[in-house]
C-alpha cells in the first residue's frame, strides 16, 4: 500500500492584487505592503484587473468599493462566479462604515470588509489572517484528496480481500473435500486391496498438491505486494538455470507425451539477476505451457544471446490467447478462456506473480499469441555483468 504524507505548503511570498482607481492610494498601500515582504500588483480598473487575474493568479484581491469603470461589487461578484478565481480571497477596501455595504460585500463572497481609517497595522493583521486561512484551506483540500486516494486504495484492497478468501475457499474445498471422502473409505472399507489403498494415497496426494500450490502463490504474491521480496543479484550461468528448470518438469511432460525441445546456446552465458526469481519465473511460465498443452505436443525453449541482454522463449502449441484473454493476462485471479488440458490445477495467480517478479528485477515479459494458434512469452534479461564487475 501507498505511504501517505501530509503535503504542508511551503512558506513563500504571497502575492496581493490590488485595484483601487486612487492613484495616490494605491501607491501607498502598495508601498506599505511591498514593505512588508508581499509581491504586489496594482490596477486602477476592474476590467483589466478582471482580465489579467488568470494570469497574474493572486493569493488575495484587495479590491476598493469605488472604481472608475464599475463598481466592486460588481468585480467582486465576476471573480466569485469563475471556477478559476472563486477560491481566492477577496477583501473590501473603504472609508465607508455603512452596515448594508458591509452585508452587500460578504454576500457576494467577500471574506471581510476593511476600514482604512483603522490604520495600516490593521488592514496588515486581517490581510495576514486570510492568507494564513487560506494555506490551511489548501492543505486541508490536499490532505482531503489524499485521504479520498487512501480509501479508495483500501475499498480496493478489501475488495481484493472478498475475492481472495472466495477463491481460495472455492480452490480449497474440492479438494478437502475429496481427502475427507477417501479418509472415510479407507476407515469403513476393510476389504480394499494394496493396489486400491495405493490409488487412493495417490488421489491424496493430488489433492495435497493442489492445497500447496494455491497456499504457495497466495504467499508469494502477498510477500511481493508487501514489499518484503529481497533480491540477492549475483552473477550465474543462465544456461545451466534453464536446463535446472526443464530438468524438474521432464515427468509432468511425460505424462502428457509432451517433448520439450531446447534450442540452447551451450556455451556459458554469464548474467547478473536473482536467480530465485528466475527460477520462478521461468517455473511458472514452463508449468503453464505443460498445462495448457495438449496430449502428443511439443513446447519450444529457445535462449537468443545479445551483446546487453538475452532473451528466452517459451512457446507451446496450445490454444493460445483470445484478445480478451491478453487485457487480463496478468491480473490476480485471472480465469482465463483456455483450460488445462489434463484437468490440472490452475490458481490464477501464476501469470500475476511472473510480472511483479520480473517488474521487481527489471526484467521484461511479453506474450506472442493468438487463438487456436499457441502461446510465446519472452523473458528479456538484462546482463548487467559489467555494472555488476565495477562496482
């Protein structure tokens, strides 16, 4: 899950707009202000105050009652009717002290009404308020929207929980189901033979098999996701990983009448990577295409060697992907619309943990398939042999 931090704004010089057709007033409160640390932009009329506000884009608009081409309000009522500007402050300058213009100016959007003959230490006081409610203003907004990404990670991530413990329980109760129905035959049934006992120990064993793979990918994926995968880079022989690998799945092609055909460079073939994760990866990828194979195949390994980086293909010639199929490809939970071919077990997470592993040593996986016609995933790995022998 994401980390999240209050974002607090830094301090910076706030920028005040300010319009007043009093020429001699405005230079002097815009000296007095500038005095004090603000940036200051002045306009003597509220159309070209209007017209530049966007780009200009003031954190507070002191805006006198009184102007030569309209009145205040009127600017007032503009700046607070445009999505652009309807969040900055806007404060009344006058030398009136009349209640009904107080109450016009806040009903517009003002958010106060300042009396000049109060004094400058005043207008600096109630100017210093507003902008400091405003930055509390825009760090709560952004704390509001990283709070509204928070939730919507955790509606997620309970979502993925629901479908998480149906699918495991969906996954686990079949076969639990058939270890409890044998257990029970192998208690009330005393005449069965060896051969019969033998079968059913097998029939457990499937069972068993199942149980373990779907626990060990739901592990693997939740330490990935968790953040608590540690690589150990070192510098192996990738060919010898490869024949390692076919090596463990030369029983399950087997039964299948499936031969694996390798097309190896034998030389030795230096790389830089986590080589458990290799391992992983291409176990996982070599389970699938003996799953997804029919009867009497073939499946196709080919290492291609380049001067940065190698590429190792795995194609088997079953039914390969849909359109649909490869938009889901390697999402969690995936149930995709081929199925193994001799009722083996399929988690769905296979293909979800081969792009996280490959993602985390910065590996790439690609998939070449169509329906009816197989499919090739491509792992490219990067030797990293020279960054590895200079450090």
């Amino acid at each position: 899950m994401r980390k999240y931090e209050s974002k607090i704004i830094p301090a910076k010089k706030s920028l005040i707009l300010l319009i007043d057709s009093n020429l001699t007033k405005l230079r002097k409160i815009g000296n007095y202000l500038k005095s004090k640390n603000f940036d200051v932009v002045l306009a003597q009329e509220g159309k070209s105050a209007l017209e530049s506000v966007n780009n200009i884009k003031p954190d507070l608009i002191l805006l006198d009652l009184i102007l030569s081409d309209m009145d205040g309000y009127e600017v007032c009522e503009i700046l607070k009717n445009r999505s652009e500007t309807k969040d900055i402050p806007v404060i009344f300058l006058s030398t009136e002290s009349a209640t009904e213009n107080i109450i016009q100016g806040l009903q517009l959007g003002a958010v106060d009404f300042i009396h000049l003959e109060n004094g400058e230490a005043e207008l600096l006081a109630r100017i210093n308020t507003h902008l400091k409610l405003k930055r509390y203003t825009e760090e709560l907004e952004q704390s509001n929207k990283q709070l509204k990404i928070l939730i919507e990670e955790l509606n997620k991530l309970n979502e993925e929980k629901d479908e998480f413990l149906g699918i495991a329980a969906h996954d686990l109760k079949n076969p639990i189901s058939n270890i409890a129905l044998i257990a029970k035959i192998l208690i009330n049934d005393e005449n069965l033979s060896k051969e019969d006992i033998k079968g059913f120990a097998n029939d457990i064993l499937v069972s068993a098999e199942r149980m373990l793979e779907l626990i060990k990918n739901l592990l693997d994926l939740n330490k990935i996701e968790r953040g608590e995968l540690v690589l150990k880079p070192r510098l192996f022989n990738i060919v010898e990983t490869i024949k390692f690998v076919i090596s463990t799945y030369l029983e399950k092609a087997k039964e299948k009448n499936i031969i694996i055909k390798q097309d190896l460079n034998n030389k030795e073939i230096k790389i830089v990577s986590d080589e458990n994760a290799v391992i992983q990866i291409l176990d996982n990828l070599l389970s699938n295409a003996i799953k997804y194979s029919p009867f009497n195949k073939s499946i196709h390994i080919k290492l291609s060697d380049y001067k940065n980086y190698l590429k190792i293909s795995i194609r088997d010639e079953g039914p390969g992907f849909t359109d649909e199929d490869k938009k889901n490809l390697f999402k969690k939970f995936a149930r995709l619309s081929a199925q193994p071919t001799a009722g083996e077990n399929s988690t769905g997470l296979g293909l979800s943990i081969v792009k996280k592993l490959a993602d985390a040593i910065n590996a790439k996986i690609n998939l070449v398939s169509s329906k009816g016609n197989g499919a090739n995933f491509v792992l490219t790995l990067f030797k990293n042999v020279e960054e590895y022998f200079n450090e």
